[in-house]
C-alpha cells in the first residue's frame, strides 16, 4: 500500500513537471506567432504605375473640347462652318446625313474648333436616315466627338414628304432619340440635346396639324415607356423641341406673325407663361425663315420676296427676343433647291456668299436703317449685319416699316 503511494506520489510530481513544461512552450510559441513582425528585404518606396482606363472613344485635342454654354442668348444662323458671320453668336450646322454638308471626323472636329475659335458656339443637326442606318451608333458617335456644343437629333422626322424628308414612326423615333441622347451626354452630359424638329405649320391657322405633333408625341413618350424602357417615366413635356417656322411673317402688314401663334400654341402645351420667358427652356427655333411659294406671295414679283423676306427676319427676331427662345435664322447663304434648280433667296449672303442688301431687289445702300446701338447710332445697310445687330439688342428706327416697304 505505501509502495503504490509512493509509486502514484513519485508518477504524480513527474505528470506535473511535464504539464508545466508544456504549457509555458505553448504560450510562449502562442506570443511568439502573435508578436513578431514581418521586416521587409527592401524598405525603399516603390511607385505603383498609373493604370489607364481602356479608350472606348477618340480623346479629342484641348482645343475641341466642348465648352458650356455661353451665358448670353442662343442667337444664331445656319452655316457651312466654312462662312464666317460677324457679330453672330451662334451657328448652326447639318451633318452629312442631312445631305448638304460633308464634313465629318477631324474635318468637323477642326471646323466647329475654329468657329469657337472665334468666339461663335455651333449646334449640330443630325437627320435621321431610313432602315437600319437610323441606329447608326458610329454616325451619332462622329457628332458627339465634334466638339459641338448642342445637337439636334433628327429633322421633321414627323413630316411626310417623300423626296423631301424621312418619316420615321413615333416609337422608332423614340428608340432613336433616346440613342442619339446618351451618345451625346456620355461625352458631355450637360450638352443639350433636341427632340427633332417640328414640321412647320402656320401659327394661328393650322391647329390641328399642331394637335397631330402633340398626338406624336404622345405616341413616342407611350413606346418609350413600354417598349425603350418598360416601366420608365420619360416625359417629353421635360425635353426641349426643336421648332421650324417658314412664313412671311411681318407682311404684309405687321399683325402677320405666324411664330408668336406658335410660341403661344406651344407654351400652353408646356403649361408656362409665354410672357415669363419660360418657353426657351423647352423650344428653340432651329429656322426661322420666310416663304414665298405657296402661302400667298407673288414669287415672280422681286419687291414681294424681298419684302416679305427682311421684315420676316425682323419679326422672327424681335419674337424670340421679347419671349427669350434661341432662335436660328434661316440661311445663311441663299441656296439651289435641289428639286427645281431655282435660288431659293433666304439668306443673309448671296449664294456666293457675299453680302446682301437690306433690300435685296435693289442695289446695296438703296435702302438703309440707322439703329441704335448702346450709345452710338448705325447706320446698316445690309442683312448680315442687320441681324447681328437685332442679336444684339440695336433699336431700330419708328418708321423701319415705311423705308422697307416704300
């Protein structure tokens, strides 16, 4: 019995001596993992390369890099980007697809670079096309690289005119608008972008063509919400639409203004105070022009075009200035109707681009118009410089109506 005490004692002290001896091993290995830290081989600062962003679209120069807009009213005429207007603020231009103009990639890029160059913003129209072209995401990618500073997607795409224009139906130009929209504001997201153009009408007589565009767009805002984006909420009361108004407006007496019909037609649409300056948020006028085939001017009578045609730039211009809506003049130049050959005498230039009169049946200085202009008095004598003076705000004499007219 005291054998197997001492036996059980002598084994006991020895289980001790190990359990001890196990325990301060294991902690200190436990404290050893913990503790130590790893010292790096190198301790000199190592600069990480900068990793670029894969290019998905050409990176334009400094120099063509769209600006803002400038804070001063959208004012301006059609162009080639090739003629340059003195004094003119804006310019407007139509891609190829429109089929005047050829300019496209750097060609464009470098024109609409020098027209902001000196000091004029450009608005680019791109018209839609007929198939599959419409969805043509290079040509919608060529002018949001151009460095212009608002476009226009599409062109009296709601007109039917075969020859003429390209009808497209409301929920394929739906699709498209909504394309040509995000091209646009994945290069610059605060450019603005129109809804097309709305074919012209007579403002004040034709009310139901004006209720067949509203029906339009109510169809298109209908296929954007079920078949673009099921389940969206797009609106085009919250877009801005481009409008087109070709009448002689101002004659034969100065009550004929078809545009202020329509800027009253359409600001009952957009439920705003045409007197509030509030309608410029949702139209621009992307031609403003005359009309003298078709709509009661004697065509063969030089006095009648040519009257019709300064007082309606006169008129034209004194509406969007009283009601603050960017309005585009239409042309620039005077133009061969492609159809019957014949000039068609829009323009502020000759169709070789020289200046015209102010009355252009007569010689240069026949007839004349002294404006008033800050603080000093001008005397104009030809169109180009009659509109950019009514751009910039010139009074004209009391009695400009009886000199243009007599």
């Amino acid at each position: 019995m005291n054998f197997w005490n001492s036996g059980k004692r002598k084994y006991l002290i020895i289980a001790i001596i190990v359990l001890v001896g196990s325990t301060l091993i294991a902690t200190f290995a436990y404290r050893t993992a913990t503790t130590t830290t790893t010292v790096p081989t190198d301790t000199k600062s190592i600069k990480t390369p900068a990793v670029k962003s894969p290019i998905t679209q050409p990176i334009s120069p400094p120099d063509r890099t769209p600006s803002s807009l400038s804070s001063g009213p959208i004012l301006g005429v059609e162009s080639n980007l090739v003629t340059t207007y003195s004094g003119i603020p804006w310019v407007r231009f139509g891609y190829r697809t429109c089929g005047a103009n050829k300019l496209s990639g750097d060609a464009l890029q470098t024109a609409i670079a020098h027209e902001r160059s000196l000091g004029a913003s450009v608005l680019v129209t791109t018209c839609q096309t007929a198939g599959a072209s419409l969805y043509d995401t290079k040509t919608l990618q060529d002018v949001a690289d151009s460095g212009a500073n608002a476009v226009q997607c599409g062109n009296e795409e709601m007109k039917y005119d075969p020859g003429n224009t390209t009808y497209v139906p409301p929920a394929d130009f739906a699709r498209y608008f909504d394309l040509c929209k995000r091209t646009m504001h994945a290069v610059r997201p605060d450019m603005p972008v129109l809804l097309g153009s709305l074919d012209p009408h007579v403002g004040g007589i034709d009310y139901q063509p004006l209720v067949n565009q509203v029906n339009y767009l109510n169809a298109m805002q209908s296929a954007m919400n079920s078949i673009v984006h099921p389940g969206g909420h797009w609106n085009w009361h919250t877009e801005t639409l481009g409008l087109i108004d070709s009448w002689h407006n101002g004659y034969p007496n100065q009550n004929t203004d078809s545009l202020y019909g329509l800027f009253l037609f359409w600001a009952q649409q957009f439920k705003v105070d045409l007197n509030s300056g509030g309608l410029g948020k949702h139209l621009w006028v992307v031609e403003g022009t005359g009309c003298y085939e078709g709509c009661g001017i004697n065509s063969a009578s030089a006095y009648q075009v040519a009257v019709s045609h300064v007082l309606t730039l006169i008129t034209d211009v004194q509406d969007a200035l009283r009601y603050k809506v960017p309005f585009f003049y239409f042309s620039g130049k005077d133009f061969f109707f492609t159809v019957s050959g014949n000039v068609a005498p829009f323009g502020v230039l000759d169709i070789n681009g020289h200046p015209k009169p102010i009355r252009q049946d007569l010689p240069m200085g026949a007839r004349s118009l002294t404006m008033g202009c800050a603080t000093q008095q001008i005397k104009i004598v030809d169109q180009e410089q009659l509109l950019a003076r009514l751009y910039e705000g010139c009074r004209l004499p009391n009695n400009y109506f009886s000199i243009l007219t007599s």
